[in-house]
C-alpha cells in the first residue's frame, strides 16, 4: 500500500524543498507496517494454541495499514510533466523492485537449510 500512497516518482518531479518530508512520510508508512508486523508476528508465538484467535490477527494488520493510510497526509507536490513519463518510471520500479525481493528470497530459500541447525531426536533411555 506504500506505493499507492507514495508512489515513485522520477528524479526532479517535485519540489525539492519537500524531499525530506516526502521521504519521512515514506519511511513513517514503512516503518508503521514493519512494527506492527514484528508485533503480531511476536502475538502469534504467544497463542501457539490458540488458533480461533489468530485468525484475528492479519485483521488487526489490515486495520492498522488502513488507519495509517487515512491518517497519514498525501504527496504534497503536484505532478507538472507528462503523466506517460510518470506512469513508464513507476512501472520499471514496481518491476525492478518486484525482481529484487523475488532474487531476494530465492536466496535466502536456498540457503536457508544450510543455516537452520536441527536436533537430532533423543532416543529414551530406559
């Protein structure tokens, strides 16, 4: 949701007196998603056994996104060139952003045995 609300733009589309709150409001956005994720993710641990409620989890994620995309202001500049030029920028970076995650997670899956230390299982003694 942080690309719709804070959509990438080109270089030099803006006013540069603003980048700085601009970016603030992006890494705000982020950093309200990657806490509040760190957060549920340390509830579901907590409510191992209890799976009726974590259904509510990924709900209190959705309520929170949406509050902070209501509650965050828009992109104060307004965009004074061409909107094919805009609409191309943002495509290639959804697209270069989309391929970095994806290698991103090939490899760290492929690695991710080589990493993870297992337990042998302990044989009862009697």
């Amino acid at each position: 949701m942080v690309a719709i609300k804070y959509p990438a733009n080109p270089p030099a589309v803006g006013d540069p007196e603003t980048i700085y709150y601009r970016q603030g409001l992006y890494v705000a956005y982020l950093a309200i998603s990657g806490f509040t994720a760190l957060a549920l993710a340390l509830l579901w641990n907590r409510l191992r056994e209890n799976k009726s409620k974590k259904i509510i989890l990924p709900l209190i994620y959705a309520a929170v996104m949406s509050a902070a995309y209501i509650g965050l202001p828009p992109n104060p500049d307004e965009i004074s060139i061409s909107m094919e030029l805009i609409h191309t920028f943002r495509s290639w970076t959804a697209i270069t952003i989309g391929m970095f995650w994806g290698i991103l997670g090939i490899l760290f899956g492929s690695l991710w045995d080589k990493f993870i230390t297992r337990q042998e299982p302990r044989l009862a003694t009697v």
